[in-house]
C-alpha cells in the first residue's frame, strides 16, 4: 500500500515513520502541506495518489487553541474537512487521528467507550469533535483513531519535560486529579497500521492500557532514570491557573481496538523502551 501521513514531523508521524513496515510511506510536515488551503491537498493526493492518508496534522497546543480559537478551528476542523474532501473525490481511505479530550464535560470515572456522547470542554476539543462530525459526513467509511497523552522520544510531551526538570535537580509538579492513559507514540504508531491493514472504518480507540494519573506516571518514570521519586510533588488540576480548561477523566476504553485483534501493552511496559529512545535521540548529532 501507499501510506501518506500529513503531519509527519510531529511526535506521533516520525513515530509513524519509525515503526511502519512493509508499505510505501510518504511524509508531508506543515512546511510541505498546509491543510487549510484545499487546492494544496487535492494537489498533494492526486499527486501522490495513496491508498490510505493519515492525518496527524493538528494544532495540539491546548492553550494556544484557547487563545486563539479561529486558528485552532482553521486546522484542525476545516483542514480536516479539507482533507476528507480530497480523500472522497480520489477515492482515498482516511484515517482521521482525534483526540481524548472530546470527553471532559461530563464527568466518569471508567473508561471511555467509542459509543459514548462527546463532551468537549475547550476549544482544542471542540475542534477536534467539529472535524469528527465533518469526516464521518463527507467520507463514511473513515476511520477516526482517537489516542490520548502521547509520549514519546524525541519530541515535545510530559516525560520528556518531567525528565529535564528531574536532572536539573527541580521538582517535578504533577496532577493527582487528572486521570487518564499514556499512549507510546511507537505503540499507537503499530497500531495504526494493523488498522489500516485491517481496512477499519468507524471510530476506534487506539490506546495504551492502565488508567493513571500524571503523579502516578511520574513516580514510575522517575527512578526507571535514576532519579528520585520524591522529586515529584502532588498538585491539584485547580492550583494551575491555565486558559483551557482539562478534563479530570479522560480514560480511553480500548474495546474497539481489541474489536480489530489489535492490543497495546500497559503504558509502563513502554517506560523503558522510551527512555532509550530519549536516550538514542541526544546521542544523535
């Protein structure tokens, strides 16, 4: 098959870029392929004609999207209209990555299903659930894969933010109220491409197992690198004043992708492998 990722600069496409085999894989970052400009992206896909086209693509700065919800609407609803549309007119398969955080309104404490309304709580979500209406209204048999607390090496995420504080010898603040899943960037990356090999459609849930908490995560990731866990200091979700509100629960159940004989390991067998990852990237020149 040939695989196009939009997106594939950020931290889940060089992923993508990593762990897919056996296709020919093509990748276009922001720089290459501004999905708001719909003549750009009919152009890309007649041009490049891939069986399937992975969007990746997003403004995921949660605050930034607060700040400038026009901006946040722009890609991440239009732009993935935009793509859906080129898709359907070459006869494309889709794969649309959403987020978890289209729950959060209301409240739950089990994970997620596929089935449940969302709630979007802020801007970003509410963009990400705007493009998923959009999608499954222009191109049916889309396939929406939504993933949760990406982690992942090298790249911008939690740990890796949470590791240089621990090595500076500051604390590490981390929320005890915000529950949810880590996802391994090279994990959901796998999992990704079981699905499009399975021909997916509908909405699945591409996740790590074991529900748990930035506090608790940091506790397990902290002494697997050699430091000490007590750097990690307990704060609560209200004490940080930020311009987009978070979910508390945002657990992603991962029965539908079990649906596909697809499971990803918990979120603490991917620890180590991430931490030779992060280690592998700062040896790079």
């Amino acid at each position: 098959m040939k695989i196009a990722v939009l997106g594939g600069t950020g931290l889940l496409g060089r992923a993508i870029a990593r762990e897919w085999c056996g296709d020919e894989l093509t990748l276009a970052g922001s720089r290459d392929i501004d999905v708001r400009d719909i003549g750009l992206v009919e152009r890309y896909i007649a041009q490049n004609r891939p069986d399937w086209v992975i969007l990746a693509a997003a403004l995921a700065d949660v605050d930034a999207c607060e700040q400038n919800p026009e901006l946040a609407d722009a890609i991440n609803h239009r732009g993935a209209s935009n793509v859906a549309k080129a898709c359907n007119e070459h006869g494309v398969r889709l794969m649309f990555i959403s987020t978890d955080y289209v729950f959060g309104a209301d409240s739950k404490t089990t994970p997620w299903e596929v089935e449940d309304p969302v709630s979007p709580a802020n801007v970003y979500a509410q963009s990400k659930a705007a493009a998923e209406d959009s999608v499954r209204r222009i191109l049916s048999e889309a396939c929406i894969a939504r993933v949760s607390w990406l982690f992942g090496a090298p790249g911008r995420c939690f740990p890796v933010t949470a590791l240089k504080l621990a090595e500076s010898g500051a604390s590490v603040p981390a929320f005890t109220d915000q529950h949810g899943i880590p996802n391994f960037t090279r994990e959901v990356a796998r999992a990704l491409m079981l699905l499009a090999r399975a021909g997916a459609s509908g909405t699945v849930h591409v996740t790590n197992s074991g529900v748990t908490t930035w506090y608790d995560f940091s506790r397990e990731l902290l002494p697997l690198a050699g430091h000490d866990a007590a750097l990690v200091r307990a704060i609560k979700m209200a004490q940080v004043k930020r311009p987009a509100q978070r979910p508390h629960y945002s657990a992603l159940s991962d029965r539908s992708l079990r649906a596909y004989g697809i499971q990803v390991p918990h979120w603490r067998e991917s620890l180590r492998l991430f931490l030779t990852d992060r280690v592998a990237a700062a040896e790079k020149p």
